[in-house]
C-alpha cells in the first residue's frame, strides 16, 4: 500500500525555554521566607541594617529570576545548538559527541558534550520537583534526534580525553599512558 499523505516540512530551527511556572515556582519560598521575615521585622521593632538589607534580596531573587531566566534555553538550527545559560553559545552540531540527562539538585537537565571534552548543562529543557515539564522526555529525544539528522555525514565520534589510548608500542595493551592528565587511576586487578 502507498501512503498519500504529505511529510510536513521540518521547521528552520526549534527553541525551548523555560516556562512561567518554571522560572517562578523554585523561587517561591525564597519569597515566602522573606516576606515572613519582613512581617516579622515590623511587628517586632527594627532588625539589624544587615539583616533588612539580606531579606530584601532574599525577595528580590525571585523578581530577578523571572526577568533574567525568559532567555535561558537551547535553540536548535541546522547547522548548531545555540545555547543560552547567563552568555551565548554556538556548539556546532559536528562537535557535540553525546546528549545526556543527568541529575542536579534535584532536577534532571540535558547536558551536551563537547569533542574538546567540555560539557555544557542546559537551563531548558529541564525537570523536576518545582519545575515539572511533562515534555522533558519528548523534548530529549527531539534535540537527540535534531543532533542525528544534522551532525554531518563527515561527523566521526572523539574519545574523551580520559579515554587517550597507548599506540600499543609500549605493551600496555591499550591503557592510558602515566603521563596522560586525564587518566583514571589505575585500577587493581
């Protein structure tokens, strides 16, 4: 059987930030705690300078947060992942080696790893207790499949530095020479 329907065109680029209520809800009971403290200041005579001057930018945290966090994300065109964390950058999709979640503070992110052996975490997509994304799983697999499609065919993958291999001249059958920074300690057999 023949299929007549028509394959939709795939878009020029994708973009993931965080959503409102993941940028506002971490933040939240920073809020609490500080307003709590200001009520409390009030009702019980002046604080120390310090501590009115720390609960202010307790509660301004979160105002900070929802200002500056709209910018985090990845966006995915099809020639680079274009990271947004507090600057900039391009990845070329032919140097990205892997995708992995990973677990931080409670969340889950994406962390991309780099040929050169840099890693670089995502602030979107992410996961977890007060920023809960329903899509985190659809979103992976869309940046995984995104870096597959457009990796390049001349795309090779790269050892990690740690995993730099003897020629073989030495006899150490394949393991990491003593001088290489990156080895793993050795380990007993």
């Amino acid at each position: 059987m023949e299929r007549s329907s028509k394959e939709a065109p795939s878009p020029e680029s994708v973009r993931y930030r965080l959503t409102l209520a993941q940028r506002g809800l971490p933040a939240l009971p920073l809020a609490v705690t500080g307003m709590a403290l200001q009520s409390l200041f009030r009702l019980h005579g002046p604080p120390p300078p310090g501590l009115v001057l720390m609960t202010r930018v307790w509660i301004g945290m979160p105002l900070f947060n929802l200002l500056l966090a709209p910018r985090f994300g990845i966006t995915l065109t099809s020639s680079a992942a274009v990271v947004r964390n507090l600057r900039r950058r391009t990845i070329p999709w032919s140097n990205v080696q892997a995708i992995h979640i990973e677990p931080y503070m409670g969340t889950r992110r994406l962390v991309l790893y780099e040929a050169g052996g840099r890693r670089t975490p995502l602030r979107a997509p992410i996961t977890g207790f007060l920023a809960w994304d329903s899509g985190f799983e659809e979103k992976y697999h869309t940046i995984g499949r995104w870096w597959l499609a457009h990796r390049g065919p001349d795309w090779t993958p790269v050892p990690p530095p740690w995993a730099v291999r003897d020629s073989g001249n030495s006899g150490n059958s394949g393991r990491p020479t003593p001088e290489d920074p990156f080895a793993p300690p050795p380990q007993a057999l």
